[in-house]
C-alpha cells in the first residue's frame, strides 16, 4: 500500500475501576454486538476500527485496560503515544466516579504528556444509566 492511502492511525486507551463497562463500550462500539455477561479484563484487551474523516481513513485502536490495580504494570506498558482517552465510571456507584481522578493522574505520569499540547484529549463516559432494562426492552 503506497504511504499517501495509508490510514491515519489513532491511539484510545479506555480506564476506569473495574465492572464499570469498559469491555462492554468497546465491544458494542468495534465488533457491533451486546455482551451481557460480566467477565474482568485480565491485563489488556483491544478492539479495532476504521472511519473516514473528510478524505482521511482513520484506523481506530482502542486498548481496554483492565480497571483491576495488580494490572498497572501491564496498563502503563500502553500509555505511550496515547491520542486520547475514555474514563468510564459507573452512574450507579458514585465511587466509581470519585476514583476518575487518580485515573486522570495516572494517565498523565504514565504517558509524560501532563500539561503539554499533545496530552491525550479525555472522554468522560458516565455508564450504566439503563442497567434496570432488560437486553429485550434495550433491543
């Protein structure tokens, strides 16, 4: 593939405490599909996508970080080079979201960027807010 078409690629990492829906944003996102079951990140997990931004193909990966603390050596083997990044904490358990700022520290010491131009932009995602449906009132 001639360097000119080659996609842009773009570096998401996705952080949170654990059993706040990371995996499940992201599979519902790369792969279109719903996964009901809890089962933890152990370490990392990715997911892939492509899209198109005016004439420019973008290739989308996002590194699901497991949200579990004996995981932070794997998790800042990822921060480096990171353009952004999805903070997901749980609307149903107000801890999850007071936790976001030891994330936001984390994410900053790890990939060196804190206070720079290119610090990695940071999503906010607020998850669970239909938990009382059922998947066949959602679907």
């Amino acid at each position: 593939m001639p360097e000119e078409n080659k996609p842009i690629k773009v570096k998401i990492i996705s952080m949170g405490d654990e059993d706040t829906g990371k995996t499940c944003l992201i599979k519902r996102f790369c792969e279109k599909r719903f996964v009901s079951k809890y089962l933890p990140t152990i370490g990392i997990d990715y997911g892939v996508f492509r899209t198109k931004v005016g004439n420019n193909e973008l290739r989308v990966d996002i590194f699901d970080m497991s949200g579990n603390p004996s995981f932070y050596d794997i998790r800042n083997e990822f921060y480096k080079d990171t353009n952004g990044a999805i903070l997901t904490f749980d609307v149903t358990n107000r801890k999850t979201f007071e936790n976001l700022i030891r994330w936001v520290h984390e994410l900053h010491f790890e990939s060196g960027e804190a206070n720079s131009v290119s610090s990695p932009v940071i999503i906010l995602c607020g998850n669970k807010v239909m938990l009382h449906l059922s998947i066949t009132e959602f679907t």
